[in-house]
C-alpha cells in the first residue's frame, strides 16, 4: 500500500504531532509523516521528531523579516524536496499568505481548538468560558487563505463543566484533538481523488476547487 508521505508544520510542543506519529505507526493507516517543520528553532515538536526518527527541519522565520512570501517559499521548496503530498498544521503559529495555502489547496489541513465557525483566532478557551457556551470542543479543516475557515473535515465536542477554567477546558479539548486528527488526516489522506467523500456523517463535501489529493 503507497502512502501518503504528510509533513507536520508546528511551532510549538507538538502533543498533536505525537498523536498523529503515533497513528502512522500502524502499517494500515493511510499516511506516514514524512518530515517535521517549524519556524521556531527550539519547538518543542522538533525535539520530538528527532526522537522519533523523523526528518526534522527549522525554516526560521525571523531571517526573512517581514517577507513572508519568501519565507513561505522555503518552505515550499522544502516540502518538495521531501515529496511531501500532505501538510498538517499543528499548532503552527503563522498566519499563512496566498503563496503557501494556494500551492497546497485542498492539501493542507488544520486543527484549530474550537467548533468552528465559533471561537476562530487565539484564547479559545477563555472565550468560550466567558461566552457561557456550554458545548466546546475542536475541528479540523482544510486551509484556506482566511484564517481558521475552510472546508471542515471533522469535529470533537466537549462538555464545558462547572468550575472549569481554561486550562481544564483546553486539557479536555486537547485529548479530543489527539483522537480527531489523526482520524480526520486518515479519512482525507485516503480518500480517492475521483470520489466524492464517503459516506461518513464526520465529513463534509469538499466543495468545487478543493480536489483531494
Ligand atoms: C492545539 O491546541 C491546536 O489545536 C492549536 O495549537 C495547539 C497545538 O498544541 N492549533 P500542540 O503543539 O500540538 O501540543
């Protein structure tokens, strides 16, 4: 079975990468995580990657200054490279420009700590908490050029409890994240390209221009 080769982006502790390195582990899953990038040279998912096996890349972002077009191209040039198929922002704390999310339409997927459309940018939890929602949770999406929007690939609630604060609630979130990416990266990553999704109430349609890979 030919798998899709996935390159994790992230620029933090990287609990995310682990899970989906975990789950690739399993010969059957239908992608391997081909090569760990961050902008941040001391990421924690680096480390991680590095003990793992795994190519680990630093394409810093501070070299490059404002010019996130040509800091998006080394990146680029860095997934090809690897010939990487799939990419899975994990905790990646860029904002990306047209360059890099329309070279990857359809290809690059997301996992951001709420049920969007609710909550998108940053402080979720807190937002969520003094909001009064009683249901939180996490999705995972395809990118597009507008920030935490996209086509959405999966979705994990969770209860909001009495007493929580944000670092329960993420707590809470964060173990949902574990479960729902590495099944949303599968669902997509093995989804023929002339089909449209399969019948699984946890997917949406992609809609026109975001052919799968
Ligand atoms: C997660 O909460 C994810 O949803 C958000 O950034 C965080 C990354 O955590 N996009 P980790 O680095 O995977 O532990």
């Amino acid at each position: 079975m030919s798998r899709v080769r996935v390159a994790v982006l992230a620029s933090g502790r990287g609990s995310n990468l682990a899970a989906l390195v975990a789950a690739a582990r399993d010969p059957l899953y239908p992608a391997e995580i081909a090569l760990v990038l961050s902008n941040r040279p001391g990421a924690g998912a680096l480390e991680r990657a590095r003990a793992a096996g795994l190519p680990a890349v630093c394409v810093d972002h501070r070299p490059f200054g404002r010019d996130r077009s040509a800091h998006e191209a080394a990146i680029h040039a860095v997934l090809e490279e690897h010939g990487i198929g799939l990419v899975a922002l994990a905790g990646y704390m860029r904002l990306l420009t047209p360059l890099l999310v329309t070279r990857w339409q359809g290809r690059m997927l997301n996992i951001h700590p709420s049920l969007l459309p609710a909550l998108p940018g940053l402080d979720t939890h807190g937002r969520a908490l003094a909001a009064g929602v009683k249901l939180h949770g996490c999705t995972v999406h395809l990118v597009t050029e507008v920030m935490d929007d996209g086509p959405i690939l999966a979705q994990a609630a969770v209860p909001v409890l009495p007493g929580d604060t944000p670092d329960t609630l993420a707590a809470r979130v964060l173990a949902q994240e574990h479960v729902v990416y590495p099944l949303a990266l599968a669902l997509h990553a093995g989804r023929p390209a002339h089909l449209p999704d399969p019948d699984c109430a946890m997917l949406n349609p992609l809609p026109a221009g975001h052919a799968a890979p």
